[in-house]
C-alpha cells in the first residue's frame, strides 16, 4: 500500500508529493512491525504482542475483527 501510494504520487508531479508522503507511513509502520488498526479492534499495536493475542484467542479476535 505505501509503495502504491509513493509511485501515485510521484505520478501526479509537484502537486503529488503530499500523497507519496503520506505513503511512507504504511512503509514505517512494517519495517518496525506495528499495526495501525488493531488497536481500534482492542488488540495490541506491536507486532509481536498481536501475534501472541491473536494465538491465545484465535476465534474471539477473529469475530471481533470481522465486525469492524
């Protein structure tokens, strides 16, 4: 998504640098291994903790994500 978002606005000229930015934080949000929206479904932001919520309790997450 980030790498879509930067080559768009890269596309778009001058007037596309806000959209290439905005692309470079999906790209930091994996290379430091954070989750922008689990913590709207009550789950950890850090990928190893989700990881481990996510094993605990597989089916209730499950339901609750697909909710959202």
């Amino acid at each position: 998504m980030g790498a879509g978002l930067i080559g768009l606005g890269l596309g778009r000229g001058q007037k596309g640098w806000p959209l290439a930015a905005l692309g470079l934080l999906p790209l930091s949000m994996g290379a430091f291994d954070l989750s922008a929206l689990a913590p709207l479904a009550g789950l950890p932001a850090q990928g190893e903790q989700l990881r481990d919520a996510l094993d605990e309790d597989a089916d209730y997450y499950v339901t609750r994500i697909g909710t959202l």
